[in-house]
C-alpha cells in the first residue's frame, strides 16, 4: 500500500532550525514539509488546547488524520485518537474514523447514517461514503437513521440497550424497583452499566453527568414517578 505522506530532502517549514539538508521529512498535503517530532509536538499542543481537527500552524488547513497517523508510534496514535474523541464528547460533536484512510470525519446530521469522507473523496477522484454504523461502503438508499443494506449492519449499543438484564435498585427509601442493567448517558451517550450494588446515582466517566439511573433525570431533579423504559435511541 502507497504511503499516505510524501518524503523530500527539504528543511522543515514548521521549525527553522531544523533544516538538515540529509534527512528527509514528510511533506504533508497542505503543501509544508516537517519531521515527525515537529508534527507531533505541534498536534499535541492542539489536543490539549481541545481540539478535535488538527491543522497545520501555517496556513491552517487540516490534516487528515490518515496522514497524521503514518508519523505516529503506536503509542502515539493511541494517546491521538483517545484524546480527539474525549475533546469531542466534549464539545458533543460526533466523529469517527473513516474506514478508508482513518481521518476523523464529523457527521453532521444525526438523521442519516450515509457519511462522505471529503479526503478519500479528493485522493481518489470519486465520491466515497460509508455508514457510520457499520463501517462499510454505503449501499442503499439515503437518508437513512436504521441502517445500510449491507448484511448485519445494526448499532451494538442500542443492541446492548435492548438486550442486557433488569436489576434491582433501591429507588424510593426502602423501596426498591427493576431497569435495564445497561443506561446510555442522557448528556452524551456513553454507556454506562450499574452492578445492581450501591446506590442509584451514577456520574458519567467521559461527561460527568450526574443521574438516576432508574428515571434517568439528573441527580437534582430525579423524582418517585418509576423507571423510564429501555433506551432506543442514544443522545
């Protein structure tokens, strides 16, 4: 497979210093050429400030993720694609990694599954889409809030949601009351599963709200009016 980044013997255009005419670099498709180390010095500044696109720091235009990942250890791109989807949870902005080339492609509709990803579009000279459940080439109509029609395409969490086990809670005082075992946060959609041990109460890992797990209403308004139903849809 062709390398997703071109190499030159040019001095880098990001740090001056480093412009020893014997080693190559990466030459980006922003047109600017930079060693790894610069690059990463340079994306990780950007993910601690909560980015979640990562973009040259001379003419600002993105970098597709793709590309970026080549210049990456293993360690690195694990950190990289962890933070980039925690600074995007955080802002509540949906991205995924596209199948194609792995850029982070933000989907911008909720009501349609159907995703083109602009860089495999203009690398290959044809619209590319894909499903953003099932990760595969689209098939069929469009829009679509369902599924693809490629065989098995279906969304795990709601499968999840639909499937796991009732539990026991105390609800009410010495009351107690059944739900699902498995809650999509109401904030941000993660899932999240209560052991049926403590209390009703849980605080999302990844957003930190506060809910009930039985009512699912935050902890500062949870009421006595019973369990809100299987979740089939996630926020």
């Amino acid at each position: 497979m062709a390398s997703l980044v071109d190499y030159v013997y040019r001095p880098s255009d990001i740090d001056k210093s480093d412009n020893d005419p014997s080693i190559s670099r990466a030459k980006l498709s922003c047109g600017h050429v930079t060693s790894a180390k610069t690059l990463v010095e340079s994306c990780t500044v950007q993910l601690t400030n909560g980015q979640v696109e990562l973009k040259c720091p001379i003419c600002t235009k993105v970098w597709p993720y793709g590309e970026v990942r080549t210049l990456l250890t293993h360690e690195e791109q694990i950190y990289f694609k962890d933070t980039l989807r925690e600074n995007a949870a955080k802002k509540k902005i949906d991205i995924k990694g596209c199948p194609g080339c792995g850029s982070f492609i933000e989907r911008k509709h909720s009501s349609d599954l159907c995703v083109q990803c602009v860089f495999c579009t203009v690398k290959m000279g044809k619209t590319l889409e894909f499903c953003w459940q099932c990760g595969r080439d689209w098939k069929g109509p469009r829009p679509r809030t369902d599924n693809c029609d490629n065989l098995g395409c279906s969304n795990s969490d709601l499968n999840m949601l639909r499937d796991c086990k009732m539990i026991t809670l105390t609800y009410y005082k010495d009351k107690t009351i059944q739900c699902p075992s498995i809650r999509a946060c109401p904030d941000c959609g993660m899932l999240i599963e209560h052991t049926g041990e403590r209390c009703k109460f849980v605080a999302c890992c990844n957003c930190q709200r506060s809910f009930c797990f039985v009512c699912l209403k935050s902890s500062k308004v949870c009421c006595t009016s019973g369990a809100a139903p299987r979740q089939t849809s996630i926020p």
